[in-house]
C-alpha cells in the first residue's frame, strides 16, 4: 500500500507553515477503546475510524486540500 502524502503528522515545521492554509481541511480520525467481544480487538472503533479518514483524505485531499491527522482514541462507555 503506497504512504499517504497528505498526513499532517509527517510534515516537518516549515512544511506545516507552507502547505496548511486558511483553507485546508484537517480531518481527525476519532474512535472509542471498548470491547466488542471476544473476536475483536479493543481499538477497533479506532482501526475503522483510520481507515474511513485515510480513505476520504486520499480520495479528495489533493482536490480540496484535506490533510490526515493520526487517530485519537477517546472514550466514555456506561453500557460496557
């Protein structure tokens, strides 16, 4: 699978002072760390997340400049 070129965590300084504008579109990946059972693994909100970001920043990114932060997991869950 080919690098993403539009992953913001990649650039250096003086790349992020160049290349994000005004109108550039930060895309944050954000999933829960919860149980899904015995066949998944913790972080799979996260994985699935990721992977639907990446996705779309590499489908539209040059054409709407949209850059892909890495994922953040964040989670509160009563039902588990």
């Amino acid at each position: 699978m080919p690098r993403l070129r539009r992953n913001l965590a990649e650039l250096r300084v003086d790349e992020v002072a160049t290349r994000i504008v005004e109108d550039s579109i930060i895309v944050q990946p954000l999933g829960a760390i919860e149980q899904h059972g015995p066949h998944l693994p913790l972080n799979t909100d996260v994985l699935i997340a990721n992977a639907v970001a990446t996705a779309a920043v590499e489908q539209v990114g040059e054409e709407i400049d949209a850059w892909l932060l890495p994922p953040l997991a964040y989670t509160r869950s009563n039902e588990h």
